[in-house]
C-alpha cells in the first residue's frame, strides 16, 4: 500500500479503525516512522493551518501489529494565543502502542534571529551507491524506501565509529513533501550504534524527539539529507543525535531518539 494511501486513512480516521500491510513492518512491529508519521496525520486536521509542527515526542510502548485493527486517540491538551499542545495514543486490542506529544507553533514578529550554525558535509547522490532492497535480510519497509549512505558503514561490521549519514527519498512517487513524510524517512535509517556491533543483534527505538526548524517547502521526489552520532552509550542505552536537510542544503529538522541495544 502506497504511503500516502495510508495517511490518508489516518487524516480521516475519527474515532474508527484502520490497518497497515505487513510490507511496512520492522520486524514483526510496524516501522516506527510509520506508526509517527500517522499520529502527526491524524493530529494534523485538529490543528489551524496557520500553526506549524514544532516538535513531534513519540514513546514506543510496544508492537504495533500489521494487518490487525487500531484506532488512534487524539486529545488537544491546550490551545493557546499561538501554539496548540496536543497528545495522541495509538490503541491495538485495548492495548496503548505509541504514544506522541506534538507541538504547533503560529509565527511571531520577533526582533531576535539566530541563524542556522551548521552545515551539511553531504556530497551529492551517488545513484550507484543506493541500497537495493533485500528480502529477509533487510526490514520489510525498506521496498518503499530508498537510502544512500555516504558516512559511516553497514550494521553490524564492527565499525569504530557510530557516526552514520547520507541520503533519503520514497521509492513510490509522492504527491507532496511535508512533515509525515520526513518523520517517516527520517527513521528509515538503522539506529547508529548498529554498525558497531560485531554480529546481528537487535535494537529498539524507546523514544524520539523531532524538532521542525522550519515549514518544509519541497519537490515531491526530492532528496532529504540525513546526519547523525550517537554521543554517549552506555548499560545497553545509546542517545543518538541528528539532522535533517533539503537538497539544497538547507537545515530541516532536528531528531534525537534513546535506543536500548540487546548485544
């Protein structure tokens, strides 16, 4: 089923139910930028379009089954002057999965601007460099996406570093580039310290925190930049930090998530 097919069912969800093929799980749970990228969706028509995503805090409680009815709650905890705060729980067999907190924010005059500091150390996409998609070696959601690393290696090669980065699009055409779909691309990508490990072992996204630095305003099949470290590991928890950019080079997005490893 095509991404936008199921956003679609998630903007108009209401208090039903929906589903999602197995072909977008990881593992036997939905994709975690999935299960984000449809909370964002069925938030989206509570909020004013004058007010923009800020930050979006997702908490992965447990599995989110494929092919198996869920519903997903949203609640508007206050709507301010200027930013709405929002929560929302996706429910499978009366169980809570993924729970968010979003943020919308409508733009101010302010005096004060503080520039962009950083830069993106990106090349240009390497077409013979995109990974082609495995079955029963990679992920099931990895056919509707493509990735082109360019910094950092392959999970599970015993890499010294966990610095990990390159590029990100949907193999399906889209209509339209906004912020579900680079919350779901920006998780396409294994966590960092995978490619530190010297055999197959797992790992799980426990939280994600995604900061909107700016209204995104991109062309449907365009490239997004994506850069990341982990800055501390430790007692089997990594935080890992990153960015997100256009293919411009303009700075997206912040995200940084807490992984717990099983090695």
């Amino acid at each position: 089923m095509h991404f936008e097919q199921l956003l679609m069912q998630a903007e108009k969800l209401g208090k039903g139910v929906m589903q999602f093929p197995a072909s977008w799980c990881q593992g036997r749970t939905a994709f975690g930028g999935l299960s984000a990228a449809l909370i964002y969706q069925a938030i989206r028509p509570h909020i004013s379009n004058e007010r923009r995503l800020l930050s979006l805090s997702t908490n992965f409680v447990g599995p989110l089954l494929s092919e198996c009815d869920f519903c997903i709650e949203v609640e508007i905890l206050r709507e301010g002057k200027n930013s709405s705060q929002v929560m929302a729980k996706v429910i499978q067999n009366q169980q809570i999965c993924v729970i968010a907190q979003a943020c919308f924010g409508a733009n101010r005059n302010s005096n004060i601007r503080v520039d962009v500091s950083k830069e993106m150390t990106l090349a240009p996409v390497n077409q013979k460099h995109i990974l082609p998609y495995q079955k029963g070696v990679m992920p099931e959601f990895f056919q509707h996406v493509d990735l082109c690393p360019q910094q950092g290696n392959m999970p599970f090669t015993g890499a010294d570093s966990s610095h990990l980065g390159g590029w990100m699009r949907f193999k399906e055409s889209q209509q339209q580039m906004h912020e579900a779909h680079i919350i779901a691309l920006t998780d396409a990508w294994p966590p960092t310290l995978l490619q530190m490990y010297q055999q197959p072992a797992p790992a799980s996204s426990m939280s994600w925190y995604l900061e909107f630095v700016q209204a995104p305003n991109l062309a449907a099949d365009q490239w997004l930049g994506f850069e990341a470290i982990t800055h501390h590991c430790k007692d089997g928890y990594g935080l890992e930090d990153g960015t997100i950019w256009s293919s411009n080079g303009q700075l997206l997005a912040l995200t940084r998530q807490t992984v717990a490893l099983f090695d």
